[in-house]
C-alpha cells in the first residue's frame, strides 16, 4: 500500500516557500531592497528588464558576506536576524524569514556577487535553487543579487505575470515606499535602460517626498508629529483643500515596515471630519512607532499586514494625530513661493533616519489669551486682513463663521441647546410635502440651534424662536434654506447626523460674503475662529484662511 503522506524534496519545498514571498517581480525586488538595506546599504541600484520578468539586479554598498555566509545565506531558514524565538518578538530589521533567497534561488538563474571589504570577493551561481559554482570575483564592498528569468521553472506560475508596464509599476511602487522609509539612503531604478527612480540621500522627509511625488503634492501637506503613552505617530497629512476624490496616495509604515491596513487609514480620515466635503480623500504618509512587543509583524509571509495588542488605542491616536495636524494655523492654505513646507524629521525605530522636529510655520499664536490682534482691514467686503508675526493672513469672513458656528452648533446638539430669542411676532410659513416631513424629523435638532416649530395648518408652521448667531441674521432664510438642503440631500453623506446636520445649519447661518463688518465684529470673528478645534478649514474642505509669508513678500520687492 502506497504512503498517503511524504516528506516533500527540497526543491518542492523551496518552491513552495517561494509561493509564499515571491508573488511577482516586485516581490523579489522588495526582498533584495529589505536585505541590502539591513546589510547598512547607504545608496542602492535596481535595474530590470521586461518589468523584471527577464532581469532583476540590486547593487548596494553595504556590509557585504564573507564566503561562507554567501553560501549559508542561501539555505533555507539561514538568517543573520534572529537566534531564537524570543527575538522575533520586537525584531528591528526589514527582514528575518531567513527564505527568501532560498526562495527566490529556487524559480530562477541565481548569481550572488559579494564582497566584506572591497578586497575579497565570492560569486555564487545556481539554477532553479541548485548550487552550480562558487569562484571568487573582484567588486567593492557590498552585495550584487542577479536573477534572470523568474518562475522559469513553474511555467504556471510565470503565465501569470502581468504586462511588463504592469510589472514595472508595481516595482517602482515597491521602490518608493522603502525609499519613504529611508530618506537617508539614496535608490536608483533603470528599467530597460531608461531612469525611473534617481534620488539622492534627503536630511529631511518632506525632500524625499518632493523628489519621489513631485512639489505639487509635497507642497500640501502638513507635518503629523503626536505621542499618546507607548504610540508616536508622524508622517504628513494633505490639507482638506487639497484632497480629491481620487488619486489620493496613502500609506501606513509600522515600525519602518510598509504595511497594508485599510482601518489604520480610515481613522486617520476621522481625523478629517468635518473639514473635506464627502467622498473626498486626502493623501496620508503614517509612520507608527510602537514597542515591539505591542505589534506581531510575524503574522505574514511577505510582512506586509501586522496584528496590533490594543488596534482600538492604536486607531484613536491616529485619528487625533490627524485632526491635531490639522487644527494649527501651520495647515492654513499657503499662498506664494515662499510657502514651500519644511516639514519635520522624524525617526522609526531600528531603521537609521533621523532629524529633529520642525514646523512647517510657527505657530501664531492668535488665541484670545496669548496675544492682541493685530489692525484688521475687510476687503471686498468678504475678506479680513492681518499682520502676524511671520506674514500676512487673509480670512474668508463666511467660511470662517461657518466653522465657527459648526462647532458651537455641535456643542449644543450634544447638550442643552442655544440661546433662542422669542419673536414678538411668530413668524408663519410654508413649505413643500417632503420639506414637512424633514421639519418633522430633525424637530429637536431645530430646536437645539434655536427654532422652535410648530405645526399649524396645511403646508404651514408657525416658528416661536430663532436663534441670532449675528445682527444680520435672517432668519426665515436661514430655517428655508436649511430645511430645503435637509429635504433634498444637499448635505449628503456625513456618516454622523448630528455633523450633517450642524453642518447645514452653520452653511446657511454664517455670516455671508458681501456683508460689511465692523472693526469690533471682525476682531471677535478671527478671535473666535482660532479658537476652534479645526480652524483653517470650513465644513466643505475650503480653506478659511491663506497665507502671504514674509520672505514671499520681500522677495516679489527685491529684498531677499
């Protein structure tokens, strides 16, 4: 009777290993990146062809193997990461899986060029995972990885190859979030003897970005910079102005790896609410550091998802990360050259860069209890203008009453309600069937923010009170307009209802553009919108307030 069960060949089993960390040529590249950056690489160098399904080689200049380590490094489970199981438990290196060489032997032509001093160097060849020679070669300090014609040995799998623009997309996507990780280190691509990728070492993140993305995105983020107990988060964030509905880029690093988690996103999203109009989705660079023993990075064949002990602690501190970078007159829309962001520099743990901390603006200080504003000018009788202490600020008078009072209308929708006045004469009106219907629903709401509505006859209702959020407020506009956009969905898609509908309310009750105000109403304007929560960005994703920086202004007059 024939064994049911057998021990697989080693080859077999190699190949399978390979299922699980080679998925495609990026796989292979991302492993290669992960050992030449551990090995203390300070520049490396990628070259494909036909999106590397015919050619991948990775040059870098670190610390290089003695002959026997190129040797051991391609046996399975050998690894210079971890010496038991305890030191998977916060292990600080990209890798320690100790297969992926092995792995990537095993489905193609396999050449290891390396050398530990630039004197002595080892060449180490195999086919389909089997040791063909071992010569010495001269070459610097470092390590060559060559892999010539991927899965040629699992034609099934090789079918399955994308088109090379597929292939090569995803390689440099591979490249650049490692390249996020490491602004310190410089990475080439040539794909096919055409430049890709070619970035210099970067003192700070934010250059990095830039070189990668391009300025035009690199100029609307703001730094995130928060600790709350074991937890740090920092990265960038995109301004809410400046968030689409697609092409958003975001991506989360823990502990310097690149991972995918969908929820980690999602909170830092929460920290946008109420500042980006439904739909809308920012750009996100999160970079996470933890203690090692609060986060299981073991939990996937290619490390690319972690299992976090407390994931609801970890998604609150990102959510206020978020909203914090938000909320300083730093994440104000800029206005001129001279507005380039600085960001900040950070440092993940295990994995080398490092800066200090830096605003992309100072902080102004304008809050009631550190400083008096400075003379206030209206222009076009929809902007207030004033000197800070590093430029010029510009403020739209109707968004920033409208963040004003999306705010407080939220404070009283959660407690007692406003103020109300009672009108002398109670005012009667009429609306449509479904405008009913909406007056019926959000009764209580109305009532919070200072209507009080009452049925009378008919399409007719009889209004008690109104509230007086200003001297020009109107308010039999202001109920119609807020129960046409309650009726008809205008404010859709606000998953809170007490958001959407202090969002409304603060839309149609704001101050308008047009309206003149004088000297003391917008002294109390700008001194109450930097008092809020959130106070560059109105409930739509506008901006409330730009900035003119000084040296923008001294060098349109030739002064710098």
């Amino acid at each position: 009777m024939t064994a049911a069960i057998a021990v697989l060949a080693p080859q077999v089993a190699d190949q399978i290993a390979a299922g699980e960390v080679v998925e495609r040529p990026a796989s292979v590249v991302k492993e290669l990146l992960e050992n030449a950056l551990d090995a203390g690489a300070r520049a490396v160098r990628v070259e494909i062809a036909d999106g590397g399904k015919s050619v991948i080689r990775v040059s870098d200049d670190g610390s290089g193997m003695t002959r026997a380590d190129a040797q051991l490094a391609l046996a399975r489970h050998a690894t210079s990461k971890i010496r038991e199981a305890a030191d998977l438990i916060g292990v600080g290196t990209f890798g320690f899986r100790g297969e992926a060489l092995p792995a990537i032997a095993s489905v193609s032509r396999f050449e290891l060029e390396t050398s530990p001093d630039g004197r002595t160097g080892t060449r180490v060849r195999s086919t389909g995972g089997k040791r063909e020679s071992v010569d010495d070669v001269a070459r610097q300090q470092g390590t060559t990885v060559t892999v010539r014609g991927l899965f040629f040995n699992t034609p099934a799998r090789r079918k399955f190859l994308r088109a090379q623009a597929t292939e090569t997309r995803a390689v440099v996507e591979a490249i650049t979030l490692l390249a996020l990780v490491r602004p310190d280190v410089a990475f080439t691509l040539t794909s096919d003897d055409r430049s890709m990728i070619d970035v210099r070492p970067a003192t700070r993140p934010i250059d990095r970005v830039h070189a990668l993305w391009g300025r035009e995105l690199a100029d609307t983020l703001v730094p995130i910079a928060h600790r709350e107990g074991p937890l740090e988060v920092r990265g960038f964030a995109q301004r809410p102005a400046q968030a689409k509905p697609a092409g958003r880029k975001g991506h989360v690093f823990v502990r310097g790896r690149p991972i995918r988690d969908p929820f980690i996103l999602r909170a830092a999203e929460a920290g946008y609410r109420s500042t980006i109009a439904p739909g809308d989705r920012p750009s996100l660079l999160l970079f996470l550091d933890l203690p090692g023993d609060a986060v299981d990075v073991n939990v996937h064949p290619a490390k690319l998802e972690v299992r976090f002990r407390d994931k609801f602690f970890v998604e609150k501190v990102v959510t206020v990360a978020v909203q914090r970078a938000l909320g300083p007159l730093a994440a104000a829309a800029p206005l001129g050259a001279g507005s380039q962001p600085t960001g900040v520099g950070f440092q993940v743990s295990g994995f080398g860069s490092s800066g200090s901390p830096l605003e992309m603006f100072p902080h102004e200080p304008l809050t009631p209890d550190t400083r008096r504003l400075a003379p206030l000018l209206q222009v076009f009788d929809t902007y207030i203008v004033f000197q800070t202490e590093s430029g010029v600020a510009i403020v739209d008078q109707h968004s920033a009453h409208e963040r004003v009072l999306y705010e407080g209308a939220l404070r009283q929708l959660t407690g007692d309600g406003a103020p109300a006045q009672r009108l002398l004469l109670p005012l009667t009106l009429e609306f449509t069937a479904p405008e009913l219907e909406a007056i019926d629903a959000n009764r209580e709401l109305l009532r919070r923010v200072g209507y009080e509505v009452e049925p009378f006859s008919g399409r007719a209702v009889v209004v008690q009170t109104a509230p007086n959020p200003h001297p020009r407020f109107d308010a039999t506009r202001c109920l119609g307009e807020l129960v046409a956009d309650l009726a008809g969905g205008r404010f859709g898609g606000w998953a809170n209802r007490l958001e959407r509908f202090a969002a409304t309310y603060a839309c149609r009750a704001a101050i308008k553009a047009g309206q003149r105000l004088d000297p003391d109403e917008m002294r109390e304007l700008v001194t109450r919108l930097f008092a809020a929560t959130l106070p560059a960005h109105d409930v739509h994703g506008r901006p409330t307030v730009v900035q003119l920086p000084r040296d923008e202004l001294e060098r349109r007059f030739g002064r710098s």
